[in-house]
C-alpha cells in the first residue's frame, strides 16, 4: 500500500496540472482547466543542417499551439536526420508520433511532416522564403508553422498573427511571439482601446484630447486616420468592428450618459444610436461572429454587467447572470471566435478576474484566481485568451491555453494594457516596417 | 524696513477707518494682506501719495478676494469608488460653486471627471464622465445655465496621486473645475 502512495503522490505534483491557473470551485460551478495528461501527441522538430532560424520559429510556434507534447532533441541522433530517410525507430523511443522535418529548398524552405506510427510522409509543402532581413520573412515563417500545426491536429495555429496594445498612452503592434514591437501612434496623444478590423489590414482606437475623443480607423499601411461618424462632441470609446469590416460599433459618452452607436465607417455613414441611458453607461461593444448580435456592458441595474442585443438594439437583455450587491462589476466582453461564449473580466474581492458565459446556457465560469487578470481578447482559434496580468509584478500581456491551462507571458519593454489580438493574418497582411 | 512697513499699514487701516474714501463693501478678508515691498519712505501729509496707498490697497484686497473666490471655483470634490453621487459633504462645495456662478454670469466653467486605477480602463472613462455629469446637473439644480459649463472625462489617464493605495484611490476619483472664460476679476456673492 505504501509503495503505490508514493508514485501516486508524484503524479498528482508533477505535470501539467501544476500549470492549472485555477481549481476552485465556486457557487456550485466546477471552475478552472480540467486537463488530462497525456492526450497530446508527441513531436519533434527533427534537427538537420542549415536553417536554423526557421526550425526555431517553427518549434516555438508548435509548442505555443499547445497541440503537442514538444520533444526536444539538441543534435541528430546516429542515423536520426539529415541526409537520407528519418529513422522512425529512434524518435518513437523518445515519445515521438508525429516529426517535423524541414530542409532547404530552391527558394525556400521544404516541410515535411512525418507519421511515425504509420511510418510514412503524412504532408508536405514548399514554400518560397524571402531573405531573414526582409519584413515578411518571419510572417512567412509563422504561416508555415501554422499549416504545419493544421496538418498534425486538424486546425491551423495562430503563430501568424498580431496584437495591438497600449503602453504608456501609445498604441503598438507586436507579432504573435513578440517580434517586431511597432508603435502605431504618435508619442504625447493618449490612445486607448485599439482594436483590429477584420481583414487586419486596419485598426480602430479612442484618441483621448483635452478629456474628449474621437473613435478613429487608421489603415496599418499609414495615411490620416478617419473619425468614425457620429456624435462629434463628448467622448467616442470602446470601438469594435462588425465582422463584416464596415461597420463600427463604439460608445458615445456626454453629459446625458454613454450609449451605444453603429456607424458606416466604408461610406462614412448612418450612425446609429443603439441604446438609450438615461444617466447609465452602455459601453464596450462586441458582436457576435455572425454579426447579428452585440454583447456589452451595462450599468442599467447598478454596477456595470454584462448584456446582449440584437445589432439593432433591440431584444437587449442581461446575458451573464449576477446577484445583485454581491457579484463585482464585469467588464471588458469579446465574443469568442465560435459563438459559442463571451469572456469577460469581473472583479472578485475588487480584483478583476477571467470570467467566460456560454450564450446558449448563461452558465458563467471563472477562468483566473490569482492577481489582477484583466481585458481578455480570443486568439483566432478559439482555445487561447490573450490577457492583462499583474502575476509578473507590472502589467503585461499573458496568453491562457483553454484546453490545457497553460500560460505563457508575452514580454513587452513597458507595461501593456488593452490588448487585441488579429485573426490570422494572410499573405496580403502589412508588414511592420521599422 | 520693518517699521517703515508697519506705520504704512497702520496709515492705511486708519485712512480706511475715517471714510475718506469708499470703503469695501464688506470685511476684509480673514488673511491679513501681506506687506507690500514698498521702499518709499513713511508718507508725510500727502494725498496724492494716500490716494495711491489706497488704490493700491484696494486693489490688493479685491486681488486676494478674487483669489479666494478662484480658488473656490477650483476645489475639487471626491467620490465613492465605482460611484457617481453627489457625496453630502461635496455640496456646499457645489453650492459655494453655484453662487459664484450665478454672481459672475461670464464665467464659464469645465468639469472634468477622473477615476481610480481599479476599475476597468474603458469603463473608468465612462464612470468619470458621470462624474461630471452628476456635478454639472447639481449646479443646473442650484440656477447655473448648463450651456456654461463643459463635461469632460479623463477616466484614470490623469491620476492626481500616481500611488496604488486607498489614500491615492480616494484622492483619484475627483471631478475637477477649471474656469475657461470670465475667470478674471470674480466679483462675491451677496
């Protein structure tokens, strides 16, 4: 009997269940990642001569799917890669089912993914590379690793995408793995809640002037920024695009309160008043993928909550349940990619915490317990939240894997607030130019 | 120097006391008025050199009565956290607001409403804004024309206190009033 306690007591210590951000439970509700080891295939980016860089982008960018169990090999084993045919053997000894070959092509670069168990090339695909100086180089890289990650689990990663976030009253981009840290706006403007158009070839944000602003859309290849339609005095906040890249949805604060309001930012255009306050605020706007529904927040009943209506402004109702005098305000709401769920903050002993509603159901969830973890945005695949966190000591921007519960720190020089994260960005997508 | 300055000043409140002149039209204020640097010498029985005593006198009370009434416009007010009412010992604040505002009818006025840092980024925005909404509807309620006054909002972007405490908190969550026209020369209430 002793001898099984001791590995037992092991297992439960180790592993990744020590990743788990939280295990509570909370009102009845089994809160938290459950995770069950072990369910993950095992791959290998296989080592082999010359580039270097790209098989460290594309290693980094498997493991940050989450999809893999990552198996680390520093050197080619006696007869494991380079030249001639993988040998299948030595990798499955190391856990491996799934390997990651990539070797130098005419312009670029081979991938290969090989089946282990099957013992043969499930994939393969050349792609041309520009050179490592050029500023597409490494949003090529990325996109790779992507259909790489599309090949072993049935689902592209999201390495090829970007995030906007605001540092010291400025906007910046910043690639998926922390590359290219780009500022968008000038220094000495206040700009606050950067969010990406659809095709991310735009982004919208507040410019914070004189205690007013204005909803602004800035092409991310430059140029005057546009002000979106609508009220001109007060304060236009809180702009989302619809999925359909054309309309922008943003809150408009003045003496009478803030209220929701559309406008037609492709012909600029039929603003739209959506909810009508009365002294409450309407803010924070998020539309649902299909573009017929908008979550946001709402202070109609008190503290500010979290509600739907249709995209109209109609049919508008509380969408996470609360009780009242005892749940903390919740804020900051974004649809998640599927539909299927909104994630939110809400604070909890008047620290914000990750929260998720399903919309089907209205069951809320409790993602984060420790520290401040605020503003959440989805990764395009819909398992990954990107968010801001206090747990390193200033704020930056953390990313939780739904699935397994891991959590990985994006590192940024200043503290970061107000992330968005892009959907995956095509060949066409602007690259940074420094 | 010293005693120079002290028969200058006696000279003054004893000229104000005979009622050769106008005199205030209400008490001076509490603060004594500093002493003026003046270099010339005890007046011998001038009048011109009282005369311009006196104006200079004058002026300097109407100034320090003027910084006072400026610096009433200016006090700033506090709120609950994550709340926007008028607290009750803000509203002889706003009262003594409003009744400048009525006496100097070309004084307009901008609200501005700040946060703390706890709550959400956005939201704080839209909560300072009704801030200063609350502020101005409460000096409409006390006979100031709304059309004077402006409401802006900083949400926590413009912390008056940068610390991370319930001190700097409350200190934080404020509306703050600046003149933007008409702020020169504010006459008393009556």
């Amino acid at each position: 009997m002793k001898r099984l306690c001791v590995p037992l007591v092991l297992l439960l210590a180790a592993g990744p269940l020590s990743a788990q951000d939280t295990t509570q439970f909370r009102e009845g509700v089994r809160v938290g990642v459950d995770y069950v080891p072990g369910t993950r295939p095992g791959l290998v980016v296989l080592p082999g001569p010359g580039l270097d860089s790209v098989r460290a982008m594309v290693r980094r960018d498997l493991d940050y799917s989450d999809r893999f169990e990552m198996i680390q090999v520093d050197d080619a084993p006696p007869g494991g890669a380079g030249t001639g045919p993988v040998n299948y053997g030595i990798y499955k000894t190391l856990g491996a089912q799934l390997a990651v070959e990539l070797v130098e092509a005419a312009s670029g670069v081979t991938a290969r993914l090989h089946d282990l168990t099957a013992s043969k090339v499930r994939n393969q695909q050349t792609v041309g590379l520009p050179g490592g100086t050029d500023p597409g180089y490494r949003l090529q890289v990325h996109q790779l690793a992507d259909e790489i990650t599309r090949w072993a689990s049935g689902t592209p990663g999201v390495a090829a995408t970007r995030f906007l976030f605001v540092s010291g009253g400025r906007v910046y981009e910043v690639d998926s793995d922390g590359s290219n840290l780009l500022p968008l706006t000038p220094d000495g403007v206040t700009a606050l809640s950067p969010t990406w158009s659809p095709d991310g070839q735009r982004f919208a944000y507040t410019k914070l002037e004189g205690g007013r602003g204005g909803a602004l859309v800035q092409a991310l290849a430059g140029g005057a920024p546009q002000v979106a339609p609508g009220p001109a005095s007060g304060l236009n906040i809180t702009p989302v695009f619809a999925p359909d890249g054309r309309t922008l949805a943003y809150a408009h604060s003045d003496e009478s309160g803030t209220d929701i309001y559309t406008a037609n930012v492709a012909d600029r255009c039929c603003a739209q008043r959506l909810t009508v306050g009365r002294y409450a605020d309407n803010l924070s706007p998020t539309f649902s993928p299909d573009g017929r529904r908008i979550a946001f927040v709402s202070t109609r009943a008190g503290p500010p909550q979290i509600y739907v209506m249709a995209a109209d402004g109609t049919d508008q109702e509380l969408l996470a349940p609360f009780d009242y005098g005892a749940t903390g305000p919740s804020n900051a709401p974004e649809w998640s990619p599927d539909g299927a769920n909104v994630v939110f903050h809400r604070d909890v002993s008047r620290s914000p915490q990750l929260f998720l509603v399903d919309v089907a159901g209205r069951r809320v969830r409790q993602l984060t317990s420790a520290g401040r973890n605020e503003d959440p945005t989805w990764a395009p695949d819909g398992r990954h939240i990107a968010f801001i966190s206090d747990r390193s000591g200033r704020r930056q921007i953390w990313i939780i894997d739904m699935e397994t519960g891991r959590v990985r720190q994006l590192q940024t020089p200043g503290a970061a607030r107000l992330p968005s994260w892009s959907r995956r960005l095509g060949r066409t997508a602007v690259v940074p130019n420094p | 120097m010293r005693a120079s300055s002290l028969m200058l000043l006696t000279s003054a409140v004893l000229i104000a006391a005979c009622g050769g002149k106008a005199p205030p039209e209400e008490p001076a204020p509490e603060p004594t008025p500093a002493p003026a640097p003046a270099p010339a010498p005890a007046p011998v029985d001038d009048s011109a050199e009282r005369e311009r005593l006196e104006r200079e006198r004058m002026a300097r009370e109407a100034a320090e009565r003027a910084k006072a009434l400026t610096a009433e416009m200016a006090t700033m007010i506090n709120f609950e956290f994550d709340k926007a009412d008028i607290r009750q010992n803000d509203q002889g604040t706003l009262d003594r607001k409003a009744a400048i505002l009525v006496a100097n009818p070309n004084v307009k006025l901008r609200i501005s409403g700040h946060a703390d840092e706890r709550g959400s980024d956005e939201y704080n925005l839209a909560l300072a804004n009704r801030r200063a909404a609350a502020a101005k509807r409460y000096l409409e309620s006390k006979g100031v024309d709304g059309g004077r006054m402006e409401v802006v909002s900083y949400g926590e972007e413009r912390p008056l206190n940068p610390g991370s405490d319930e001190d700097a908190y409350a200190q934080n969550r404020r509306d703050e009033f600046e003149v933007t026209a008409g702020g020169d020369n504010l006459v008393a209430p009556q």
